[in-house]
C-alpha cells in the first residue's frame, strides 16, 4: 500500500493527465492558453505529458518504487520548462506560475516522503 505522500501525487498528476486528455481545451484554459491557440502539436505533446503522468501515478498506486522515484526528477526538469514559458511568455505568466505550483506540490510531498516525513 502506497503512504499518502505517493497517492497524493499520484492523484495530481492523474488529475492532469485526465483533464489534458478529456478536456484539452478547457484544461489549457486553466494556464491561460487560449482555445484558438490550442493547435495540433499542442494536443500531441498534452497527450505525451498525459501519457508520462499516467503511467507514473498508476505504476506509483501499485507501489512502484521506480515510479515513486521517478516524481523528483520528473517534477525538476517540468520546472525548467515551466519557468523558460514564465520568462518567455510562451504561455501567459499567471498559467506558468500555475503549472510551476502544481509541480512544485508534488516536489514538497516527494521530499516528505523520501524524508519519511
């Protein structure tokens, strides 16, 4: 059985997996992308994020530790990316400061749980 650092990261990044997959547009929305913006390439590489999220928060769920691993390292270079869109404005700043929260709440809970916190 997973502690609750795990299943709480595994249930944010399931949460974005499934809001990019189901909902693309309206889950861009969130971080200020607007729904004209949303091209082809954009939906592609949700799908790969969602993918990526997907399978480490069920492999997480199942106790993995590889998975529960995976979550830090992961989560720092999403922060990279995130932080270069805030500083370029390839999303509005307001969406990169979001998707940067979200990542880094699942930073805190990783290092709780690698703490044994």
């Amino acid at each position: 059985m997973p502690d609750r650092a795990t299943t709480t990261m595994a249930a944010i990044a399931g949460t974005v997996a499934l809001g990019s997959v189901a909902a693309p547009r309206p889950f861009l929305r969130l971080f200020g992308v607007a729904p004209e913006d949303v091209t082809g390439a954009t939906r592609f590489a949700l799908g790969l994020f969602a993918a990526r999220n997907a399978y480490i928060a069920a492999r997480a769920l199942q106790d993995d530790p590889a998975a529960k691993d995976a979550f830090l390292p992961i989560q720092a270079l999403d922060q990279v990316v995130f932080w270069h869109a805030f500083a370029t404005r390839t999303i509005p700043r307001p969406g990169a400061a979001l998707a940067a929260t979200v990542s880094g709440a699942i930073i805190v809970l990783d290092v709780q749980r690698r703490r044994g916190v």
